[in-house]
C-alpha cells in the first residue's frame, strides 16, 4: 500500500482536478493551508480564489 503525505495528496488532488475546495482540503488535512504553504515553498504555483461566503478554490497552475 502506498502511504503518500498530507501534502503529497493535496498535490496528487490539485494535479488530476486542477483546482480544489477548501471543503475537499480540509477532508484530507485540516490545516492544509500549511500543506499549501509546503507546496508553495516547493515551487508550485497555486492561487487562492474567493468563490462565496467562506468557501475557497484553490488553482495549480502549470509551470511554463
């Protein structure tokens, strides 16, 4: 069984869908803005959208 991170899934969900709800994040950690932090630190471009009330999308961009 492969047993991936907190931010390697995170990683693996924003890769395959492009985008993610605070609401799917925070099913796989609750502080997954750390996780995003993580990620962000690696390199990976990701932007934070207001959508509505207190839900947020949160985009993987490609890298050029």
């Amino acid at each position: 069984m492969d047993k991936l991170t907190q931010t390697a899934k995170i990683l693996k969900l924003l890769k395959k869908n492009g985008e993610a709800t605070n609401y799917e994040l925070s099913k796989i950690c609750l502080r997954y803005s750390a996780r995003l932090h993580d990620l962000r630190a690696e390199g990976h471009i990701i932007i934070s959208e207001h959508v509505k009330g207190s839900k947020w999308r949160f985009v993987l961009k490609e890298e050029e």
